[in-house]
C-alpha cells in the first residue's frame, strides 16, 4: 500500500471519541462468553455499582437498566469529561463520573454492591476493599497474546506500550483471594480475530494508539506488512486474547 494512499485514509477516519470502538467492521470466531452478557448475571435491581477504569463509560451506561446507581471512574478527566457529554438524559441521575485512581479508589469501604472493570488496569486490594461482603468483582483483561503478530511486528505489547507490563489474571485472583475474596469463575479464550478493512484497522492504530507512537508516517511499512502479509477473505488477520475473572467478597 503505498504511502500517498494510506495517507488518505488515515485523514478521513474521524478520532476515537471516548472508549468508542463500535464504528470498526470487524469479525472472530465464536467465543465462550460475551462480557456484558456475564455482568448482567451478577447485577441485581437494588444494586450500587462501581465501574473501574470505565474509559468513555459507553459500556457502563449499556448496562445502567440492571442496577439502581451507579458510578464510572476513570484516572484521565478526558474520559471522564465524555461520559459526562454521552451520558442519555433519563440516565443522568442514574449514572455518575468521577476522576479516579484504581490504585486509590476514592470511596470508603464495603459502598459497593458490585464491581467492575474492563481492560483497564486495577489494584485488586482496592476493589475489595470498597466492595459489600456478599458482592461481586467481575474483570475482563486483555490477555498477554492479545494481537500477537501485530505486537512482534511492532514491537510493543497488548496495549500497544513498548515494554507493557502485562497484569496476569492468576496473581490478580490470588491477591483477591488474600483480601477474603472466593473465586467465582475464571475463564480464557484465544480466537482469531479480523479487520474487515484497511480504514477499521488504521481507526484501531490510531485509537489505541498502537503502538504507543503510532504514525502513519513513520508506520506506513509495517502497517503495508499487516495488509499484505495478514489479508484473507475475512480480513487482516490477528487473534483476540480476553480473560475473565469473577470474584465474591466472603463475609456476608
């Protein structure tokens, strides 16, 4: 693909407005669990609900008809901002933002019902910590293989840092479990995974960004490799690493 063309598409693809993914055409293999489908099962209507990392909180919000409150943090107050700015009105009272630190969650202990977290980071003695005796953890991560032959390509690791450390799931459930936390459920899966198109797959470079420092001058090359080397029928081939981990605080 040669560069004048990737330059093209590149400045008609509009920037990722919160945590926004949805606009990619993308396809997978069938998978184990769908995440939303998972929490849906550990909420109940009286439920006060806390979201870590809740990015532009679009998934937090699709989830809003199952609890009664709600709160969405997030350590970046550009997030924060548009989820604020997204946020439907007949759910404003509902759902709140806050800037927050998943290393120092800023709430006391034992408010929550429920707790979530989406592929962002997370302290698992702060999760506990503000969690209910009898409530609920649920985490979904990005697993370490996640865009495998994208990161050796690059250089850099699922999240698209150079030098990522990567949060294993396991030492996450044991620190959880050393907080009097019981494992509720643990599951992994690894499926391929594919952009339907050049325009979906320079959207995800630059959103994510991946890497860290993507450009579409600097990166045309192997962004041309990607094309080429990875393109099938169903798209530019890749694999989708995701981990799950359910956690009930023991006490209640």
């Amino acid at each position: 693909m040669p560069l004048d063309e990737l330059r093209a598409i590149a400045a008609q693809v509009a920037p990722r407005r919160g945590w926004d993914f949805s606009r990619m055409q993308t396809d997978r293999d069938p998978v184990p669990w769908e995440y939303r489908e998972v929490v849906r099962r550990y909420l109940a209507p009286a439920d006060y609900v806390l979201d870590v990392g809740t990015g532009g909180g679009e998934i937090f919000c699709s989830l809003a008809d199952a609890f009664t409150r709600g709160i969405g943090i997030d350590p970046d107050p550009a997030m924060i901002a548009a989820a604020a700015d997204a946020t439907p009105a007949d759910l404003a009272e509902k759902v709140t933002w806050a800037v927050g630190n998943a290393a120092q969650i800023p709430y006391l202990d034992e408010t929550f019902d429920v707790v979530l977290n989406r592929h962002a980071v997370l302290d698992a003695g702060e999760m506990m910590r503000v969690l209910r005796p009898g409530g609920c953890i649920v985490t979904q991560q990005v697993g370490a293989q996640n865009t495998f032959n994208f990161g050796t390509l690059f250089g850099c690791g699922p999240g698209g840092r150079y030098r990522e450390p990567v949060q294993e799931v396991p030492e996450i459930a044991a620190q959880m479990q050393a907080a009097g936390g019981a494992i509720v459920a643990y599951g992994t899966y690894n499926v391929p995974y594919y952009f339907a198109d050049v325009e979906s797959l320079v959207f995800w470079l630059m959103a994510v960004p991946y890497p860290q420092d993507f450009s579409v001058e600097t990166h045309w090359e192997q962004v041309d490799y990607l094309v080429n080397e990875y393109g099938t029928l169903r798209g530019i081939a890749t694999n989708e690493h995701r981990e799950l981990l359910i956690v009930r605080k023991e006490g209640a």
